[in-house]
C-alpha cells in the first residue's frame, strides 16, 4: 500500500508575532515530552544515537540542543498553530491579572 500525505494546507497562515513567541516555548515542550518518553524508555546520553545501546545525543536540555534538531522542533510546532488556525480556532493570550483599584464613592449626606 503506498502512503500519500495530505497534510492541512498551512500556506495562506501567517503567524502574528504572539504565537510566533509561543512557537518557541511549543518547541521546547516537544523536546522535553519526547526526552521524557526516552528516558522512561531507558534511553541515556550518548555521543552518537545508538538504538541498540539506546543512546541519543539529543538527550539534552533545549537550550543545549544543536539549532539543526531545534528548528525540526520549531517547524512541527509552527505547523501546529498554523493548522490550528486554518481550521478555524483561535489562540488568545492569556488573561493578564489586574488588581483591582479600590473605588471609595463618595455619598452624599442627607441634611437632617
């Protein structure tokens, strides 16, 4: 049987600079899921990958992975948002918290 992708068409999307940001905090996510999986898995660091030693050299933290495997990250998390969008939803920030102000009115005596 032979495989035809048929992905979301992304190619009209263009990110708004919010999610552009969150694009890399999604990215960074998928990095620490999937290392989690490997090491529950009883995968370790390792110079080079190694399936049979379970070894990995990405086996690291994000900010320490080479850009190469960042931006593979980078791109599935982009598509993500894009796909989200053209099918419709929507992706707001979150609420900012704001303290409310206290409001003293003022009342009016009544003359007595």
């Amino acid at each position: 049987m032979e495989y035809i992708p048929h992905p979301i068409d992304t190619a009209a999307v263009k990110l708004p600079r919010l999610l552009v940001r969150l694009q890399e905090k999604l990215a960074e996510h998928a990095h620490e899921v999937w290392s989690a999986g490997r090491l529950a898995d009883g995968w370790t660091f390792g110079d080079k990958r190694d399936d049979a030693r379970k070894q990995n050299p990405c086996l690291v933290p994000y900010d320490r992975l080479p850009e190469k495997e960042k931006d593979y990250d980078r791109r599935a998390a982009m598509e993500t948002l894009k796909a989200i969008l053209s099918l419709g939803y929507q992706i707001l920030p979150p609420a900012k918290t704001v303290k409310k102000k206290t409001v003293k009115r003022a009342t009016k005596s009544k003359g007595k």
